[in-house]
C-alpha cells in the first residue's frame, strides 16, 4: 500500500481525539513520520521533535515554533495540509468556524432566554388561574352566605 494523504491522517487524528476538533500541525508532522510498526524515528525527525518541544517550553506557540524551526511557508503551500491547501483556505475555515461559534452562542443565549420567558408566563397563569379560583370560591361562600339567611 501507497503512502496515505495528510487528508486521511488529520481526519485519523480527529476521530482519535473524539471532540472533531482539528489537530495541530506538529500533531500531523509526528503522525506522518512515525512507522506504523512503532519503529524508531530518524536523527533529523527525533531532533526536530525535540527543538520544537523546547520552543513551546519557552513560552513560544505551536504555531510559532512551528514556523520558527521550519522557516517560511512558501506561497500556495501549507506544511502538513497537502497539495490543494492555501494559507487563504485555513484562513477563510478559521473565519468560517469563529462565525460558527458566535452563532451557537447567540442560539443558545436565545433558547436560555425563551426558557425564562416560558417559566415567567407560566407563573402568571398559574397565578391568574389561583386568584379566579379564589374568587370564584369567595363568591360561592358568598352566595351560600346569602342563601342561609
């Protein structure tokens, strides 16, 4: 069997980590060059895993270090995306995702509040149905009242 596409590794990645979240680069980087066998790594691959491990201890983010150990992305290409992937691309998903994110919150601010809106009115008509029951009471003693006499 040929090599697999990033594509097929990031989806991998992703179901393993069961929240459907995307993996990191580094994350990809590591899973593409790790043998299936669980063999050793290569000096340049072990020694590229430990620079970018003590990149991130210093303070620095993934994406940095990233950058930082393997230089500039080039124009139309993106490190550990494959082939079709843009720097555009990523950047238009993160939009997209973050457009996605605001609005769940906005319907879930919207059904907390129609639940509260429910609960409110239902009070009132409970209230309402107890104080004509009330006074439906008061009247039928009234009228018994009345009647006895």
């Amino acid at each position: 069997m040929g090599p697999v596409n990033f594509a097929r590794v990031r989806a991998a990645l992703r179901e393993s980590k069961g929240t459907n979240e995307e993996p990191k680069r580094f994350e990809v980087f590591i899973a593409t060059r790790t043998s299936r066998k669980r063999k050793e790594l290569d000096a340049g691959t072990q020694t590229a895993i430990e620079i970018f491990q003590s990149r991130q201890a210093s303070g620095e983010t993934e994406e940095e270090a990233f950058q930082s150990l393997f230089g500039k992305e080039q124009p139309g290409r993106v490190r550990c995306y494959g082939r079709s992937v843009m720097q555009t691309d990523l950047q238009r998903h993160a939009e997209i995702s973050a457009i996605k994110q605001q609005h769940q919150e906005e319907v879930t601010t919207l059904k907390n509040e129609l639940g509260d809106v429910r609960t409110q009115q239902q009070q009132q008509a409970e209230e309402i149905h107890g104080s004509t029951h009330h006074a439906r009471n008061v009247s039928t003693d009234t009228l018994m009242d009345v009647q006895q006499d």
